[in-house]
C-alpha cells in the first residue's frame, strides 16, 4: 500500500499541523485513491507510519505514548485491548459515523476511547491442491488438527507477539475451557506443530498455499491466518480462478475486532478525529475488504461483489469477553510459552 505521505515535512509539530500521522500495524492498507479523497476533503496531508505486526506495534505506542510517533492508532484489536485501553494509550472520542457499527463491535462501556474499524476470523487455512494431491480431507476442526494424519503440516505464529497466533490460542482457551486448553497444545505440540514469529513468516513464506510460499518453499499446508485469506489468493491470482486455492477449516475459528483510537499526546488531535471519522465513512468501509480483507463494522457499508465471491462464511466464530481476556491473557500466554516453546 503506497501512503499518501510518506513524511511529515508539510506540516509542523504544532497543534495547527496541516499533517495528520496515523500508526498502524504492517497490514493497514486503503485504496489510493479513497486516501486523497480524505486529504482533499480534511485538508490534512496524511502520513502513515507502519510498525510491525499488531503485538509489536502496540507494545511501542505504550511505551512511547508521553510522546507519540503519531495522532492516531490503528490496529490494536479484540485479543490486546485491555492493555491499550489500561495503559492510558487512547483518549475519548466519538467518531462521527458511531451510530452505523453494529453492536456486537461495540466495547469500552461507551467511554468512546476506541472506533471499531473492521472484523474478520482468525482460523486455519488450508492448501486445497495439497490435500487433493494426497486424497486426504483436510481437517474442519480443532480435535483434527492433533490428529496424526496432520502430523507436522500445521504451522502458527508466536502467541506472545503475534495477534493471530494469541487469538488462536484464545479460540483454543474458548473451546476447551480454562482447564483443557493446556493439554490439547501438549497434544498440537507432538503432533509437530511449527511456531514462528509473526504472519507474514508463516504465511508467505511457511505455507504452501499461499502465492508467496510456493515461491518460498514453503511445505506447511495448514496455517494460521484469516478466513479472509481465501479471498485475497484469489484476487490476486493471475488468472483469478473460479474458487479460491486455499480454503477455511471453520471449526477453528476466533473471531477478531480491530479498533482505532486518538492517541493520548497527539500533537495534531483535530486531524487525528477527522482520520477518525473518515475510518467509518461507506467510501472507507467499503474499500477495505479489497485491501485488508477484513469485512466492514458499519451497517450501510456493503462488501464488493469480488470479495464476497471467494468469501467464506464462518456460521459460528469462537468468541470471548474482553475482560476474561483482560484477566487471563498474560497468565496464558505465559503457559503457552512454556508449553510450546520450551
């Protein structure tokens, strides 16, 4: 994605800047064209600074929140909020466009120090030609996934700083309950399941169904990623296929909720609300299934034709409330880390 700007030298540090600096994980991609239109229509000139996967970029806007890189942030989702919203990274405002996110995106008790943005899945994906090539059916669930026919195909992320390997881990938590979850990744574990540090690693270059790791090497037919993955293989595929090369084992599925926030200390807080209010306008909504491949939060907001064509529906999404994740997640992934890791 080629950011409007690149830097901030039309503006000025001051509370008049004519820039607006938005910080975001790596994945935060818009049309170029939706972009200028918010440029033309604020006034601001829009600077985008990238900082790595989800984990790693909220982890240095806390530490760096006494003196933000930027105005506002974008990506800190369902599985991280407690600790942003704990650690004083947000300040309060009610996006214009509020009205339009359906409830179940709603969070922090109406105290508006978040914009729900947009929503997907994060659930097993499989290489469709992998498992044709062997006559073996790919697996449709969590038990599956120990099954020694799976043996060694199964490749995640980092749980500990990696926002789908944590929400994997808490779809795990979720189905198999405080007390079950251990053993099952006792069980993924001997099973030969591989971790590595971030998405990009485990699916471009570890998994053999996306474009990417074929070109790699890649020989892990099972990865963790989205439900919207399918789709995006598809639309970049050159020919686009009639169905998609990858597809969703949909009984492993967490569903995930990324949020946006004015970051406390902004030095620009009038164009970080503009940034804000345009994230739920339709034009917005409705450009990101094509770059993000993540589905919109707002109700008049309609996914394009092609996206919803390769799209997969998951009927039934493991989910958990923000504050059992509050309480639990750093104890988990703690024990996780021992577990897997160790």
């Amino acid at each position: 994605m080629s950011a409007c700007s690149d830097s901030g030298g039309s503006g000025t540090s001051s509370g008049g800047s004519k820039t607006v600096t938005l910080v975001s994980h790596d994945s935060f991609a818009a049309s170029k064209g939706v972009l200028k239109e918010f440029e033309k229509e604020s006034g601001y000139k829009l600077r985008i600074l990238k900082d790595g996967d989800a984990g790693q970029a909220v982890n240095k806007a806390l530490l760096t929140k006494g003196n933000p890189q930027g105005d506002v942030f974008f990506g800190v989702d369902n599985t991280l909020l407690s600790r942003a919203l704990d650690g004083g990274l947000f300040q309060p405002y009610r996006a214009k466009g509020a009205g339009q996110v359906r409830p179940e995106y709603r969070v922090d008790g109406g105290k508006d120090r978040v914009t729900p943005v947009d929503s997907g899945s994060i659930c097993v994906n499989y290489d469709k030609k992998y498992f044709a090539d062997r006559k073996l059916a790919p697996p449709k669930t969590y038990d599956d996934l120990v099954k020694p026919a799976y043996r060694n195909l199964l490749v995640t992320e980092n749980a500990a700083g990696s926002s789908p390997g944590l929400g994997f881990l808490l779809g795990t938590a979720a189905h198999y309950g405080d007390n079950g979850w251990q053993d099952y990744w006792k069980k993924l574990k001997a099973n030969g399941v591989k971790v590595v540090d971030g998405w990009s690693q485990a699916y471009d270059e570890e998994f053999s169904g996306s474009a990417g790791g074929k070109k790699a090497g890649g020989d892990r037919p099972l990865v963790v990623s989205y439900a919207s993955s399918p789709p995006a293989e598809a639309i970049y595929s050159d020919p686009q296929p009639k169905t998609a090369p990858t597809g969703v084992a949909t009984g492993t599925c967490f569903r995930q909720t990324e949020y946006a926030g004015l970051l406390s200390n902004a030095k620009n807080p009038e164009g970080g609300k503009a940034f804000l209010d345009f994230l739920l306008s339709k034009r917005f909504q409705q450009d990101m299934p094509l770059n993000m491949f993540v589905d919109p939060v707002a109700a008049n907001a309609t996914p394009p034709a092609d996206y919803t064509r390769y799209a997969v529906t998951v009927p039934h999404p493991a989910t958990m409330a923000p504050g059992k994740i509050a309480d639990r997640r750093d104890d988990w992934v703690k024990s996780w880390t021992s577990i897997v890791l160790k």
